[in-house]
C-alpha cells in the first residue's frame, strides 16, 4: 500500500524515509526551507537564547540525517529534485553557523 503525502491536494508517495513526517520530498524540503527560515528569523528578533539554540539544534541534527539518509538510501531521480536536497543541506549549514556566530558573540 501507497502512502500519499498529507499535504492536501498532493498524491505524491511518500518515501520510506520520510514516512513519520508523513510528507513527500518535496514537501519535506519545503518544510526545512520555511523552518530554517523562521528559526534564522528568531534568531534576528529574539537573539541568541538557550531554548532556541536547543531547538535549533535538534532541527538541524534531525534534519540533516534525514536529507543524508534521502540522498544515500533513495535518491531522487530527477536533476531537480536532487537540487533541492542539496540546497537544503546548505540552507541547514547556513543556519549552523548564524547560531554559531551569535554563541560567540554571546560567549555561551
């Protein structure tokens, strides 16, 4: 049996690896990319605090092992899509290190 991803209106599959997200790929991808967004956001308004920093933390470590296990066990076939993944991957590198940065300067 066919799992369709829980976006309405989308019949992709739903890849085994993304089967507890219960979202395709490229509706994971969107995911990352609105969540890396917002939590840069936070970052910028809030500043660098504890809470943020851990959940932060856990997004990217969850995230980057699943966009590896994507990318190594079930690649996407399309040039497109494989894009996608890798962008993601620098979008999770990208916030990395703005949390890095405001540690340093928050000598945390």
């Amino acid at each position: 049996m066919t799992t369709k991803c829980k976006v309405g209106g989308c019949s992709s599959p739903i890849s085994p690896e993304l089967r507890d997200y219960s979202l395709c790929l490229d509706h994971f991808l969107d995911n990352v990319q609105e969540r890396c967004g917002g939590l840069a956001r936070q970052l910028e308004l809030e500043g660098f605090r504890n809470p943020l920093r851990q959940a932060a933390t856990q997004f990217i470590v969850a995230s980057a092992a699943r966009l590896a296990r994507i990318g190594t066990d079930n690649p996407p076939k399309n040039q497109l899509a494989r894009g996608r993944l890798l962008n993601a991957m620098l979008l999770l590198a990208e916030l990395r290190e703005r949390f890095d940065k405001a540690a340093h300067k928050a000598g945390a």
